[in-house]
C-alpha cells in the first residue's frame, strides 16, 4: 500500500513538471495503438534486487507510467498485465498478435550473478523486422544514451520469443540492472522509474514525429491469396508517398519484387514478382518506406500456389515385374509444373491399369508411390496411367519378365515408423540397392546363392543390423524392415553449438557423436573481431525454429570442469547434473560441478542451454573424457 501512495504522488508531481505538449492540446501520438508488456509477474518475479526489489513490480510500474505519459499524447496504450500475476510468453504474443498494435513493448530489468557488472541499458528489437522495430529501437537507445541513464546502451537485434512470435512490431528493453545496488535503489526510489518511462516515451515521440507510416491492403482485400498463376500482383494503399517496398518470402529475400505507382489512384501502388514461383504455400511479407524515411509495420499475406499440372512422369521401383509378382508394387509418379519443376502440391488424379481404375491424391512433395496390386497372372505387360484433374495424362507399360535373377523387394522404416530414405543396403561388404524418399527399396542378385545375408545401414541416427533373405528364386517381398534409433532423446534433434575457435577440436570430438545419434548439429558464429561474440552467437541460435539445446563451451580461470544452466531451467539443470553424474561415476578422480550461471547465452536462449567450462591446463585426456561423457549424458537423458 506504501507503494501506491508513493507512486501516485511522485506520478502527480512528474507529470506536472515534464510535459508541456498535453498544455497546447497537442496529440502527437494519436492514433497510434501500443501495447506494453510488464514482463514476469505473480510467482515469476524476474530478476530480484540485493535489497529484495522485485523485477516484475519494476516492470509493471515503468509500463504504467509510461501508458499515461503516451495516453496524454493520444496514443491507444494497452497493459498484457495490470496486476502482479503470472502470464504466459505465448499468452502475451496472443494478445499482441490479436490487437495488432503499432508497437509492442515488453519492459524488462537485467541481473547479473556478476558481484560488479556494468549498469547499463539494452534495447532488443525483434531481428526478423528491419522495420519499425529496429527504427523505434534505435530511437530508444539514443534516448538512454543522451540521458546518461547508465553506463551505456546498446541495440541489439534478438530472437526472444515475445519478439520472433510477434507479428507486430516489437521491442524488448532492459532498462537497468536490478542486481546492481545503486540502479536498485534508483528504481526502488520511484525516480529511476520515472526517468526511464519518460526515456522511452520521448523517444516514442520523437520516432513518430512525421506520423506512422501504414500501409493496407487495396479495398479490404484478403490476406489469403489463392493464386494458379507463378505471378502475384497484390493491390496496396498507404497514407504516405511510399519510396520503396521490402519483401520476403518465408523469411529470405526475394529478388525481382517491385511496386509500381497506379497514377490514376493516389496512394495506391501494386507489388508484384517477376521470378516466377513453384507451387506450394508461401507468407510473402511485405514492408514499405515512405520518402521522410519512416517505415511502416510488416504485413503478411498468405499466398498458395496452385499451378496446373503439365507433364506427368513415372519412376517405377523396378525396370520390370518379376514374373508371377503378387502383391503390392510400387512405382513413382512425378508431377511436373509449366515450368518444369516439381508441383508441390497435392491434386486428385486417377490411377489405372490392367481392369484397375481408383484414385490417386498425390503427394505434397511432387512425388507420390503408387501400389499396383498384382495377383501373379500377368504375363506381358502392365499398361499404367495416371490422369490429373486438369485433364493431363501419361502412361507407361511395365513388361514382365521371367527374373534371371532373385528379385528383392522390401521397406524400411527407422523411429516412430518413418520411412528411411538413403539407407544402405549391403551383401559381402558391397551396396546393391539404396531407399528411396519412401524407404523403398529394391535388388535382384544372382540366383546361384541360397540363403543370404543383408545388412542395413540406415546412416545417422538409426543402427545397422542385418537380415536374412531365404528364396529359391521366386521374387521376396520383406517383411517390414526396422531400424531402431541410436538414441530417440538425441534424434533429429537441434542442437547449436558456440566456442571460440580455439577448441575446434572439441567441438568437431561432441559433433561427431551427436551427429552419429541423428541430431542435427551446427556451429553458431562467434565473431572473434566484435567485443561481445555471444550476442551474435544468441541472435543466430534464437533464429533456429525448434532449437532444442545450446552448448557453449569456453576456457576459463577456474579449477574445476563446471557445467552451468540457467537458474530456472529445469531442463538445462537437468542435463547439467547428468554430465557430472555420469563423469563422476566414470572418472571419480576428476572434479566437475553442475551449478547455475550467469553466462548471457544462458538467459537468452530460447532453447534449453549448458555452459562447459573448463580449466585453462590443456589435458588432452581430460577434455576427451568430457566430451564423451557429454555425448553420453545427452543421448540419455
Ligand atoms: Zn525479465
């Protein structure tokens, strides 16, 4: 209650003393919709003080005072909380991808396990979003940086999940750091609070100078764009001269994207390609600029690509059916557009052969098996066709002959019963057949052998193991094939690593088993010229989708081999605490410890993430006893 009162009065008072603009009646904002973001909340304090200070009671006051600094300049201003309780990331991009606000804030405070960190701002802006995001950003951390607020301030673009998530424009900001005694006691006076959401909406203010640049779909059009042409040509207004239009497709840049001024509507212009696209679905996001250099928000328009079919091909698994083949045979059919690639979509066409007619939805890929059913009475030929449902058809007639050889046919399926492609399979060391995208695979082999020997090498992430063919020569069908995976925790798993490159040979020792038990490894950029290479490893981590583990591996001055998580991470604890379990019970003689840290890649990942340190003496042996008990403890756990 304490808190109220102060806050109201020292909110009185401040008000009175700073703003001149709401005196003239002048609404620079109006119009203008934002949305603040109190970050933490209820039983997730945040970060919390020496003197007990509370992030998330920090969070929420900055972001109430500043609503009312922004309310006063007209702005539309909306809390994701108003009382100290819990909320869910995901409930909070909800909420933000419902409104669509011109601007999203979320208001955060920065600790340190650091005993003497820096005090100083950081200004994240979404990293997907060149836009409004970065250019509000910038505006921000110059406002910091004349205000002296800290130490410094920096703009950093980021991947936080409040931030990738958000489809509009959005910026995170760590005013300060709570950890730091004087900062904390700043806040705790109510005059840090008033500063820094003062800070912000100046620069608010002062990014919205000229008005904010908005940009609509032509006539309330749909953002869903149906399209049976490779060419887009989408209508747009704006409520500024537009000097020029960014545009991407799923995230990477197209080339040959261009607008065009429709003269006889002012305002009005018409984005367009001239690269043609491929069947499939696509979000095309578009971004304009005006001439006073304001951009405007992205806005998103879900396009899907419905080509024609023109030619249709066959793939069959065999050249020819084995005489007396009964069962199911498999043969490819492949969906060619008018350009002449692949036509990734699924269309209705119909299958027939011998006195067979059914249908036949093909495969999103462009490739789709087809199963003839053969009853073993076919003598010369099997005649197929398949027909789209734009009319185009193709056939091919498959002969059949009298095998001189065995004829093999078999499918293999790895974990959780999906279909292996490239797989190898062997006989005395030699690779006589490979699967193909749907784990197909077919050999025929001299009839002379009897019982024989195949070995399935279904390649990272499953193991090898072998089969036993009996036939005397009439054509096999095997049974279904399993592969069972290396490790299920570790397979096609994501898993990002960050080292200097002076333990290149450490990380190329964990890639290689990681690797083996079917996760998919990559090395993020530390860029050894730029001062804090870990914002640049972080940024590229919190890019990946569905990243599922961070390791960081670094040399430190330090006397025992550490393994540190982030504070709260159940996860990363848990995987911290096995590697010491498993190195303790394979090499008691050395020291490891599992303890949180303070590392920034720790707490701003996304994904679950360990730091491994280790002391700076060069024992080779030592470090590979590491390495393979960190293997060990990840494809376990
Ligand atoms: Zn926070």
């Amino acid at each position: 209650m304490v808190h109220m009162k102060n806050y109201k009065k020292l909110a009185f008072l401040f008000l009175l003393s700073t703003i001149p603009a709401f005196a003239q009646g002048n609404k620079p904002l109006a119009g203008l919709n934002i949305m603040l973001d109190p970050g933490h909340g209820g039983a997730d304090s945040g970060a919390v003080g020496h003197l007990g200070l509370k992030e998330s009671d920090t969070n929420l006051r900055v972001a109430r005072y500043l609503k009312m600094l922004l309310e006063h300049d007209g702005a539309n201003v909306t809390l994701t909380r108003t009382q100290d309780k819990s909320l869910p990331l995901s409930k909070r991009v909800e909420l933000s991808n419902e409104a669509m606000p011109d601007l999203f804030i979320s208001v955060h405070h920065n600790a340190s396990l650091n005993p003497k960190p820096q005090n100083h701002t950081e200004i994240y802006y979404n990293a997907l979003d060149s836009g409004v995001s970065k250019f509000v950003g910038e505006h921000m951390t110059e406002g910091f940086e004349e205000a002296k607020f800290t130490d410094y301030s920096k703009k950093i673009p980021a991947g936080f999940y409040v931030l990738r998530n958000n489809n509009a424009p959005a910026i995170l900001t760590e005013g300060s750091y709570i950890s730091v005694p004087d900062s904390e006691k700043n806040l705790r006076s109510g005059k840090g609070l008033t500063n820094e959401a003062a800070i912000l909406w100046k620069a608010i203010r002062k990014a919205y100078e000229k008005g904010p640049l908005k940009i609509d779909l032509y006539n309330g059009a749909s953002e869903k764009l149906i399209m049976d042409s490779p060419y887009f040509n989408i209508l747009f207004t704006a409520n500024k001269a537009i000097k020029n239009v960014k545009a991407s497709i799923n995230n990477s840049n197209i080339a040959n994207v261009d607008i065009k001024n429709i003269m006889a509507y002012p305002m009005t212009y018409s984005l367009y390609n001239s690269s043609p696209l491929k069947s499939g679905k696509y979000e095309l996001t578009m971004m304009a600029e005006s001439y006073e250099g304001m951009p405007s928000a992205k806005k998103k328009i879900n396009l899907e690509v419905n080509l024609p079919v023109n030619k249709i091909g066959f793939k069959p698994v065999a050249q020819y059916i084995p005489m007396g083949f009964k069962g199911r045979f498999p043969i490819d059919v492949v969906l060619f557009d008018e350009q002449n690639n692949l036509n990734t979509r699924s269309v209705n066409a119909k299958l027939e052969y011998n006195n067979n007619s059914e249908e036949l939805v093909t495969d999103e890929s462009g490739i789709t098996t087809a199963f003839l059913e053969l009853k073993g009475d076919e003598t010369k030929e099997v005649k197929v066709c398949v027909t789209a449902d734009n009319g185009v058809k193709s056939q091919i007639s498959l002969p059949i002959a009298m095998p001189v050889q065995r004829f093999v046919l078999g499918k293999l399926t790895g974990f959780n019963d999906m279909p292996l492609p490239n797989a190898a399979i062997k006989h005395n060391g030699k690779t006589i057949a490979k699967t193909n995208q749907k784990g197909l695979f077919y050999f025929d082999y001299p009839l002379s052998t009897k019982d024989f020997e195949i070995e399935v090498q279904p390649g990272p992430g499953h193991n090898s193991f072998t089969q036993t063919l009996t036939t005397n020569g009439e054509p096999v069908i095997l049974p279904l094939l399993e592969a069972s995976a290396v490790s299920p925790a570790l397979l096609n798993k994501k898993i990002a690593i960050m080292a200097q490159s002076s333990l290149d040979n450490m990380v190329s020792n964990l890639t290689k088993p990681l690797t083996y038990s079917g996760a998919k490894v990559c090395r993020l950029d530390m860029p050894a010229n730029q001062e804090k290479p870990e914002y640049q490893a972080v940024l590229e981590a919190n890019m990946i989708k569905n990243l599922y583990l961070v390791i960081s591996m670094k040399v430190e001055k330090i006397k025992d081999i550490q393994i540190r998580h982030y504070h709260s991470s159940k996860n990363g604890k848990k995987l911290a605490d096995a590697v010491k379990n498993t190195f303790m019970q394979n090499y008691p003689n050395i020291s490891v410890k599992s303890t949180a840290g303070s590392d920034y890649e720790l707490g701003h990942t996304g994904a679950t993430s360990i730091v491994i340190a280790i002391p700076e003496q060069p024992d080779e042996n030592t470090r590979e006893a590491l390495i393979n008990q960190v293997s060990h403890a990840l494809k376990n756990n």
